[in-house]
C-alpha cells in the first residue's frame, strides 16, 4: 500500500533554479520543433505549396503584419470567441446552477443536452450561417454553442460536489440562499468551475474558425480558405499559428484568473508526495 510522506521544503536557492530552468523549457521546445521543421523541408524537397519551410512562413508572417491584413482578421477573430465564450460561458454557467439544484430539471433536460453533443458543431454550422447570415452573429453562437457543454457539466459537478456538512453549518447558522451561495457555494466550486471555462477557453477558439470556414469574408478562418484556394501553404500556416497564439493566451488568461482566485488554496506547508 503506497504510503504519503510530507515532501522536503525546498530551499529558496533550489526553488529559484528550478524557475530558471522552466524557463528555458519552451524557447528549447520552440527551436527544437522549428530545426525538426527545417530538416523535414530539406530532405523531403517538398515545393514550398506543400510544405514551406519556416523562413518562409515567417516572410508571409511579416508581409501580413506589416500590410495591416494579420491583425485586422486577427481582431475579427478575437472578438467572436470573446463574444462568443462569454455568450454560451454565462448561459451554460445560468444552466448549470439551475439543473444542479434541480435533479428533476436535469433529467427532463438531458437527453436534449447530450442530443446536441451528438451532433458535431461543423455539422450544424452551415445551418446555423444560414439563418443567421455570414455576419458575426453565426459565428458568435457557433463559438457560443462549443464552449456551451464543458462550462456546464463543471458548474453541475462543481456545485453537487460541495460537502454537505458545509451546507448543514450554513443552514445551521440560517444563512439566506444569496449568503450561502456567495460565502460557500461560488467558492467551493471555483476550482472545477474554472477547470471547465479553461477548456471551454480554448474550444472557443475552434467554434469561431468552424464558422468562418463555413462562411466569411475575414477572420483567420477566412484567411486558412483564401490560402488554401491559392496554394498560399505560408499563408495557412501563418493563420493557424495565429489561432495556437489566441487559444494559449486565453487559456493562460484563465489559468492567470484561477491562480489569483484560488490563491487561498495554496499551502506550501500542506504539499505531500506519493511514495
């Protein structure tokens, strides 16, 4: 049976060079990937309309940047999943309250709940554009739609899964329903409610560009189409990193928004290891 030993404290000089050394770990795995980039082009001879080499694609990346055109789609982009995760982000969190103090609620709504995941976004989205029109509005409910299942199945989970002698306390010192869900509820469920807008996060990004794939005349979305119509390979990888840049930065904005929430979680003195 695996026993639990509380881990050695690490000395401040200790703690300092493991940050050091953390940060050396994405500028080596960027390079790294970039050489194996490099050599790939160069052995397999590939024409720059299949697979350009990464000097390449910083060159279009540059003449995007300059021209005004790369943060011009770029903004575009941001602004439907933005709009779009905190559309479906609010709704699902509204939903989600609802259907955890309602079982009943949650077994009329489930089966349409999972009936809508069965189905792929990229499947309905057309539909969606259709109705809806080519303009942000599709895009934003697209984006609003992906994120909509993961921010809501964590709000069920994160409020079932308060302890309920916590409950009894507050009922026991006849706290109101708004007293009881501002001092226990909201944080006790922050850290699986957080778990799921981060993932949620980072779906958005993928709602978006279903949409603008489907129909757009900008956004990165647009400009992944506009290349690939033209053999322009540099140009779609040019987009696509620009949509890896969009959902690191939300995904670390949301970890940022956790860390600060959660900070009354952290106790270095409570930290144990598995032996």
């Amino acid at each position: 049976m695996a026993a639990i030993y509380p881990s050695p404290k690490r000395s401040p000089s200790q703690a300092v060079r493991t940050a050091k050394q953390r940060r050396w770990f994405m500028p080596v795995s960027l390079l790294g990937g970039l050489l194996l980039w490099q050599i790939i082009v160069t052995v397999s001879g590939l024409p720059a309309f299949i697979l350009p080499s990464p000097v390449e694609v910083a060159v279009r990346f540059w003449d995007m940047l300059t021209g005004g055109r790369l943060l011009l789609h770029t903004a575009v982009t941001l602004s439907e999943l933005l709009l779009g995760l905190l559309a479906g982000g609010g709704a699902a969190t509204l939903t989600g309250y609802a259907l955890a103090k309602s079982p009943s609620a949650e077994r009329l709504m489930s089966p349409y709940l999972i009936a809508s995941q069965a189905v792929p976004v990229a499947a309905i989205a057309p539909l969606l554009v259709i109705w809806f029109g080519p303009g942000m509005a599709s895009k934003v409910l697209i984006c609003g739609l992906t994120v909509f299942f993961p921010v809501l199945i964590n709000t069920i989970v994160s409020l079932r899964g308060v302890p309920e002698n916590l409950r009894d306390v507050m009922r026991a010192m006849r706290a109101t329903p708004r007293q009881t869900l501002l001092l226990l509820e909201i944080p006790a469920a922050l850290p699986v409610y957080l778990a799921g807008l981060r993932v949620g996060a980072t779906l958005s990004v993928i709602g978006a560009v279903v949409g603008e794939l489907v129909g757009s005349n900008q956004g990165l979305g647009f400009l992944i189409n506009l290349g690939r119509g033209q053999y322009d390979t540099a140009l779609v990888f040019v987009a696509v990193f620009g949509l890896v840049t969009l959902a690191i930065l939300l995904y670390g904005t949301v970890l940022l928004v956790e860390r600060r929430c959660l900070a009354w979680q952290s106790d270095p003195d409570k930290e144990t290891s598995l032996l």
